[in-house]
C-alpha cells in the first residue's frame, strides 16, 4: 500500500487510477450492505480467503511473484508483515462490523482523521518535523475528537479504531521492503489458518446465512476478494504514476461519499456533536491540504528553477 514516492512533478496520467481506487473505496459500504445478514466474522474470512488467489494471477501477470517468494524467505520482512496482517484484519473487521450496524458515519471520520494520524505517527515514531500548519491540522482534529467525547461516545471507538489501526499499518509498510501487492498477498497469507477455521467453523454451524447457505450470498462473498484486491492495485499503479503530495488530495474522496452515503442513502442521523467535530475535521481538512498543496507548489518551482 506504500509503493516509492513518485519523484516530484512526476505524473504520467496516475489520476484516473487514483480516482478509480478511492471511488471504489468510498462506495463499497454498499457492496457490504448486501451482505449484513452474514456475520461480520465470516465476511472477514471470506474476504482474506478470496484475495489471496487473485494477488496471485494479478502478481503472475505483473511479474512479481519473485517479490513474494524472496519476501517469505525473509524472516524480519515476515515479522513486520504479520503485525500489519493483523492490524489490515482489525481494521477491515471494524470497517464491516460499522457498516453492519449502520455507522458509516463513524467509518467515514475515522478515515478523515487516517492522515492526520499518519503526520502525527510520523513525528512520533519516525522523528518527522511537523510544519506549523501540520501541527494546526492536528491540534484542530483533536479539538474534534474531543468534542465527540461529550454526545457520541458510543461511536467514537469505531472512528479511533479505523484511523489509529490503518495509519500502524501504513506505518509498518513504509518501513517493510516489500510492494504493495507482494507485501497484501503475503499478509493474506499469513491470515489464511485463521480465516479458513473460521470458514470452517461457520459452514460447520449451519446458519444458514453465509458461504452455501444461497448463491447469491457464496458469490457475493467470493467477489470480497475482488473488492480488496482491485482497488488496491489501482492505488499503487496511481501511486508509480503521480506524485504522492497529489494523491494525498485525493484520499479525502473515499471518507466524503462515505459522509454522503451514511445521510442519503443509509439515512443515519446526524447528531450535533457529530456535526461540529466534521466541521472541525473538514477545517483540518482543509488546512492539511493547503499545506500539502504548498509544499508541491515549492517543489515543482524549484524543479523548474
């Protein structure tokens, strides 16, 4: 998921990819809405177990299946890939269990809030300097936060959870030498004892609600791999082809139809409190984003120079 920066001014029509991926992204509560009749546990399971063969085909196809052998005979690359399996489990998890429960809204800002914890991760745990204008966008979201401490406790823990598990995540593929899909297919991997016993376990029980319970429901659940893995590769080709200070624009269209969905189509309420914290968000928002937008504009003028 963290494939090289693309040298400064670099683009060579990375943006239809880009939008693709986090288009995907924002709309696919609605691929899983279809299936909130199964257990939130064996969506997860499905979803890992389905991935995994289509990384494979898409890695043969891409000439990186080298990638992924060398990367499994590497013990430390190993280690870091299971920490970020088990933290892209718990985040897909969450993200299925609030859609189940009808808090996309809580989804959505927890993926707002993703990048201003991945500047903040980023001068904890890597000693980045945060520009004056980083530290205002956090300090705001944290206002934010705050905030739904007070009215919406009770969904707070999904937005924290989402964003603080994605941005480890994020962090521990920075530092691990792998690709983006080689590193997803080796988490998937690494995952597949656990998601095949619980496949196991839930076929066993019978339900009749999941995986051979209806047709319908078995090829939904087979085409979770599909809506794992596809956007994903769109994301690291954007990546290669588009400097990742624009892409970083871009990322915000994912939690916006996610936002627009939760009122339009999911018609969950807004509560005041949340309102004023999106606001809040939506301010750092914007602050991160012109900071960012700053930064490209100083490097391309410099490229030219």
């Amino acid at each position: 998921m963290n494939d090289p920066k693309a040298p400064p001014g670099r683009n060579q029509g990375g943006l239809p990819y880009a939008l693709a991926a986090y288009g995907i992204w924002g709309f696919v509560p609605l691929f899983f809405k279809l299936l909130e009749t199964v257990p939130p546990v064996e969506v997860l399971s499905q979803r890992i177990i389905w991935s995994l063969p289509l990384c494979v085909v898409i890695m043969l196809a891409r000439h990186q299946i080298y990638d992924f052998l060398a990367a499994l005979r590497n013990m430390r690359v190993l280690k870091l890939l299971l920490a970020s399996a088990l933290l892209i489990a718990l985040n897909w998890l969450v993200y299925i269990y609030a859609i189940f429960t009808d808090h996309v809204l809580a989804a959505s800002l927890g993926y707002y809030l993703n990048p201003l914890v991945n500047v903040m991760l980023g001068m904890l745990v890597l000693g980045e300097r945060l520009s004056r204008l980083q530290m205002l966008a956090v300090a705001i979201a944290g206002v934010g936060v705050a905030i739904l401490l007070g009215g919406a406790l009770d969904t707070l823990w999904i937005s924290l959870t989402l964003a603080f598990s994605f941005g480890l995540y994020g962090l521990i593929r920075k530092i691990a030498p792998v690709g983006s899909l080689p590193g997803l297919a080796i988490e998937t991997t690494l995952l597949l004892p656990l998601a095949a016993a619980a496949a196991l376990y839930f076929i066993w029980i019978g339900d009749g609600a999941g995986f051979g319970s209806d047709t319908g429901i078995s090829w939904l659940l087979a085409a979770g791999g599909v809506v794992t893995a596809v956007p994903l590769l769109l994301f690291a080709t954007a990546a290669r082809r588009m400097s990742y200070a624009t892409l970083g624009f871009v990322q915000f269209l994912a939690p916006t139809i996610q936002f627009l969905l939760s009122l339009f189509a999911f018609g969950e309420p807004l509560k005041p409190v949340q309102f004023l914290c999106f606001l809040l968000i939506w301010t750092s928002v914007a602050v991160f984003s012109f900071d960012i937008w700053r930064k490209l504009r100083a490097e391309r003028a410099m490229g030219a120079a």
